[in-house]
C-alpha cells in the first residue's frame, strides 16, 4: 500500500517538476531574447515576467475548476497547456508570439501550485503528509535542475533559446500520460458525494482507519459549505499564515536568482562557465531540498524556517556586500559560495514548508480557495521581483544591485520573526488542525 501512495505522490508532483522546468529554463533564454528584441530594462524585465502574470491569473482561475471538476481532471488540463506552451515556443515566429505562449505557460505553472500540493495533502496519510507534499517541492527544484542542465547542452546549437524552451513537451506528455493511472482526491469524492470510490482510494493509499477517516472528512465538512466565502473571520489565521509564508517565500529573492543566475555569473567575470555555474545552484538546491523532505516530518515546520532564515540573512549579507564594493570580478568564487549558502538554506527552509504549510492549514470547504490564495500571493510577488531585477542589475550598477539583496536580507530576517508566531503542524491530520486554526 505504502508504495501505492509513493507512485501516486510522485506522478502528482511531475506537475511541480514542470513549474520548476518552465520557471527556470527561462534563464538560458533570456539574454538572447534581450539582444534578439532589443529591449531595453523595463521591457526585458516584462517580457520574464510575463509566464508570471500568468502565474497568478492561473492560479485565481483554478477554483472553480477544481471544485467543481475535480483534482485529477484539472491536472491533466494543465498538462495540456505545458505541452501547447513549450511547443509554441519552439515554433515561435515573433515578439507578441512569444509573449503568448509564455503567458500560456504561466497559466500551467499557476494552476499547478494550487492543485498538485492539494490534491497529495488530501490524498497522503496524516503521518507522511509532510513529506509527500514536500516531494512537489522536490520536483519544482529537480526541473530546475533539469532546465540548466538542458541549457548547458543545448547552449551554441542553432536558435539554441528557442530549443532550451520547447523541450518541456517531453516531460509534460509524459505527465499527461500518467495522470491516468491515479485516483482522484478521496476528500472532493466524498464532498461531492461519491463515499463508495473515497473508501476504494484510501484502501489503496495505506490509510489504516478509513471508516474513522470518512467519518471526521464528512464531520469537517459539516462544520461549513463548499461554498461559503474564504475570507470571514473564523478562517483569519489560516489566511495570515498562508499569505506570510508565500510573501516571505518570494521576498528571500529565490526565483530572481534562479532566473538570472547565468546573468550573475556574467557580471561576476566567470563568462563561459557561467552555465556550469548555474548547475552548481541546481544541483546544491536539489541536495538540501531533499534533506528539507527528510526533516520536515521529524524537526517540523517552524525549526526548518529558524534555522534557514538565519543562514539566509548571512549569505544574502554576503553577496550584498560584495554588490556594494563593486568587488565581483575579484571576488567571483565568494560569490558562488555566498549564493549557495542562500540556496542550500532557503531549499531546506522556506522552499520545503511553502507548499506543505498552505496545503495544511485551511479546511476542506475552502481548502481550494485557501490554496488560491497562497499561491497567488507567490506568483504576484514573483513577477513583482523579476520585472524590477534587469533594471538594478545590469553592466555597471553593481551598487544598485546591492540594494535589491539587502532588501532579501531584510525580508529573510523578518521570516524568523514569523515563525516564533507560527503553530507547529507536523503528525496532525487535517482535520485536528482545522480544529486548533479555525475559531
């Protein structure tokens, strides 16, 4: 049974695989795009943050289709539109084409973040729930990984960006195919009134009491109705909890240094290797994002967020340091390590929690909404930061660029002031913590 559940968790999280992908194979793309098109800061900083904005519209139109069709029907929708956006890409014929199909993209990226961490919390036992829901975050930076490893191969062939954005289509047909080989979420089956096939499905995932189970979802969603409002009173903490752990998430600066880490390299005078450099974030944000798996069911939520904001601020002190001194060509390989200390300390911290605390911490009855929320929260933030980055970094405003990683530095301090407030929810079902959460 307990394979079952670890099948059904991984083909969920290929979703998160492509946000990952999608999110960050942009970063081989982007100087090209910049000189292909001749923009300038601002437009540059739009045309990367346009799957962004998609991110968020994605995300704010998934609820009804969630609740309304189901957990497993919505993903294979967005499969589908990873897979129209990478070969859209590929065959790209203008500006405007471009910035179509990227926003298509985006749709699929935002859409994901809300459904895939819903439907592995709802499908997970309380005990592994931590992990499993982690495992999406594991694949967001295994694609990630993927993406600079395929634009380092890539890298010098012929219209290489174009390439480096249409190979997504493999992965997504994959995910698509999958996708119908699992079951759908046992709590939309019994919220929607199809008892029978929910006590099938946790039979299969190993839960060791599904009468007992069935029993608390339908008391859960007597408690409120499917469509009753997100936003009262009752539902305040979840909702303060879910917006700060997605501010602080974006704040800390993760995806403007994922998007334009090969830029950084740039700058920073290490040229050709610049690619390489990028693998070597990668690679170290997929070591520690696996140990974020491994401890968040054992240590918790809040020690993981404790222990990461503090070496966050001490790595992003770093690199702003050296922006301010105008000190990178000598200084490259602190760099490097400077960044890899933030990665390695975020993965491990806010980028393991994120997803599992927003897909916790709000009741069945609004759960979808609750997820909305969270995410959105995410991807406005994210296209914020990516739209204004190319307009502080760039050739010669190294001091600027300063300003923008004390600004994270700042931001990650402030998430361990967050996380004396925030309640420890590991080894609780979701319906114990409804229960401690909703007043």
């Amino acid at each position: 049974m307990k394979s079952k559940m670890f099948y059904i968790a991984f083909v969920a999280s290929l979703g998160g695989l492509l946000f990952g992908f999608d999110t960050a194979v942009i970063s081989g793309a982007e100087q090209a795009i910049e000189k292909i098109y001749a923009l300038s800061g601002f437009w540059h900083g739009f045309t990367m943050s346009i799957a962004l904005i998609g991110t968020f519209i994605g995300a704010f139109f998934s609820t009804k289709p969630v609740e309304k069709y189901g957990r497993l029907l919505s993903l294979k929708i967005i499969a589908l539109l990873y897979i129209l956006s990478a070969l859209g890409c590929a065959l790209i014929l203008n500006w405007h084409s471009f910035l179509f199909f990227r926003f298509l993209g985006g749709l699929a990226v935002g859409a994901s973040s809300v459904v895939g961490p819903m439907y592995i919390a709802e499908i997970s036992p309380s005990n592994w729930r931590g992990r499993f829901v982690a495992f999406f975050q594991f694949n967001i930076v295994f694609g990630i990984v993927l993406a600079y490893l395929s634009n380092y191969c890539i890298s010098g062939m012929p219209h290489d960006w174009q390439w480096m954005l249409g190979v997504l289509a493999l992965p997504a047909l994959l995910f698509a195919v999958l996708l119908f080989t699992i079951p759908e979420s046992p709590r939309w089956l019994i919220k929607t009134g199809r008892e029978e096939e929910a006590h099938h499905v946790f039979g299969t995932t190993g839960e060791p009491n599904v009468a007992q189970e069935v029993e608390s979802i339908k008391t859960s969603l007597g408690a409120g109705v499917s469509s009753e409002p997100l936003f009262q009173k009752k539902y305040a903490k979840p909702i303060l909890i879910a917006f700060l752990i997605a501010t602080f998430n974006q704040l800390s600066g993760i995806n403007t240094i994922n998007y334009y880490a090969p830029r950084i390299f740039d700058i920073a005078g290490f040229g050709a290797d610049k690619m390489l450099n990028a693998i070597i974030i990668g690679l170290t944000n997929l070591v520690f994002t696996m140990l974020g798996m491994v401890l968040i069911d054992k240590l918790g939520r809040k020690k993981l967020i404790y222990i990461g904001s503090v070496c966050m601020f001490i790595s992003l002190v770093s690199v702003t340091r050296l922006f301010y001194l105008n000190d990178l060509q000598g200084s490259g390989l602190l760099l490097l390590i400077s960044l890899m200390g933030f990665i390695a300390s975020f993965a491990v911290s806010l980028g393991a929690v994120i997803w599992v605390l927003i897909a916790e911490v709000f009741p069945t009855s609004v759960r979808a909404k609750g997820q909305v929320l969270g995410s959105m929260t995410h991807w406005v933030w994210c296209a914020a930061l990516t739209w204004v980055f190319p307009i502080f970094v760039q050739e010669g405003q190294y001091q600027d660029a300063s300003y923008i990683f004390g600004f994270y530095a700042v931001a990650v301090a402030l998430s361990f002031v967050f996380a004396l407030k925030l309640p420890e929810t590991k080894n609780k079902s979701l319906e114990q913590i409804q229960k401690e959460l909703v007043k």
